[in-house]
C-alpha cells in the first residue's frame, strides 16, 4: 500500500502517503543516514518530557486531554531524495497544495512517544500560528527499525461537520508514512492498547494568512497589476496638471 484512499469529504484536509513516494527521506540531521534501531535504543529516556495541550496563548499540562511524552527539535531532518544535500524540498508534492501558494517545510522536527493508555483525546484544530498550514506526521515503519513490536490502538479520527473518518496507523508497518492534516480539521488520537507508538511531528507554513485557490491567487494579481496601473496614470496625469482622472 503506497496512498491511502480517503473519502470525498476529507481528501482536502486529510493526505497520507509515505515518505518516498512525496519524494523525501528522513535521516539523521546533518547526514545521509537513515534511522534504524539504533537510533530509537540510543535516545536517553530521561530527554522525553510529558507533552502539553495549548490553552490559549500558552501550553499547560492537562493529561485527562493529552498523554504523550515528546523531545522537541530532536536530531533529524527531512530531505529530498532528488537532491544531495535536501535543498529542493517541496511541499508541492503534497497533493492538497500542489496548486497552492509557496509553502515551506519547518526544520524543526518533534520526537513523540505514545505508550499504553496515552492518547490526545479531545477534538481540536491545529490552529493558523505563524502562518501554520498543516501538520506533518511522520510514523517510522516499526518491522523494520523498531523491533517489529509494533503497537495496538492509537486511531486517527478526523470529524467534519457530523461525518467522521477513522485512520488506523498500527497497520503503518513497512515504510515511512506520512500523515498530513491541514489546519481546519478537527482530529484527535485514541488510546493506545498496547505497545509504543513513536511519531515525528513538523508543520508546513506560509507566509499568506491562507491557502488561496487558484482562481482566487488569479483575482489577486488582476487586482493588483491594475491598482497599479491606476496609480501610474494617475501621476502620469498629475504631472501634466490634468484636471480628471483617468479610470480604467
């Protein structure tokens, strides 16, 4: 399985695929290194802290909300796997965006660790911060860097309007795969019933207040090319001392 088939409603809040079919691969930072069981045995556990929950302008710890323990700006990075050295990221080969304004993968990427009973179990949305487009979750493939352990439980729920649309990740067992979910979704994680979930969270930003369409991206350079040209005939006119303007 390389793509997940979603339902109509969620294929534009909702993308999941796996890393190398997006184009990119995720090693140790500053080399071509792949992650594989060392990587995740020789973490110092002492370095997760418990994750928290936003609550207005800051974070708290409520864990009747969010269970979880996380390592923040842990030591790997996403790269292009038509590139040397990763330069040519490109958010475009992400489906719902792939017509959409410039975007720009974060380099800082967050380690989390899901344990039995964790969870993030209420509805929320991945608020628009700093021009916040979607998050990106990066599930490593546990048969074959994690032990084959694997884990039980965990679902992704996605919920629009009263519809829902559940995404079982125990089954991500083979490759890097990737979750997308765009900021106007509201999600939520179920329990885990057993084993470790590990999980690699990072964002996509833009720096427009929102996606537009490409009509809309049409409209708004129509609009500005003729503000513009509006602006050149008016000095144009001015400096002949005309006494109308010129509307176009």
């Amino acid at each position: 399985m390389t793509e997940f088939e979603m339902e109509p409603d969620f294929a534009n809040y909702v993308y999941v695929s796996t890393l190398d079919k997006m184009g990119f691969k995720l090693t140790k930072k500053n080399t071509s290194c792949n992650l594989d069981n060392s990587f995740f045995d020789n973490i110092d556990p002492i370095r997760f802290v418990e994750s928290k929950v936003g609550h207005g302008k800051e974070e708290v710890l409520d864990k009747n909300i969010r269970s979880s323990k996380i390592i923040k700006n842990i030591d790997v990075q996403i790269k292009s796997s038509y590139g040397c050295w990763g330069s040519d990221l490109n958010p475009k080969r992400i489906k719902p965006i792939s017509h959409s304004l410039e975007c720009n993968f974060s380099y800082n990427i967050d380690l989390i660790k899901y344990e039995k009973g964790d969870h993030f179990n209420e509805f929320h949305y991945d608020t628009f911060k700093k021009g916040h487009v979607a998050t990106v979750l990066i599930f490593p493939p546990y048969n074959t860097i994690m032990g084959g352990t694997g884990f039980q439980g965990g679902d992704l729920i996605f919920k629009l309007g009263e519809k829902t649309f559940t995404l079982n990740t125990s089954t991500f067992s083979e490759k890097d795969y990737t979750v997308v979910i765009f900021s106007d979704i509201l999600h939520k994680c179920e329990p885990i019933i057993s084993g470790i979930r590990y999980v690699f969270k990072t964002t996509i930003s833009s720096e427009m207040p929102k996606i537009l369409s490409d009509d809309m991206k049409f409209r708004a350079v129509r609009i500005l090319n003729a503000g513009f040209y509006c602006l050149y005939i008016f000095i144009s006119l001015s400096l002949f001392d005309f006494p109308y303007i010129l509307f176009l």
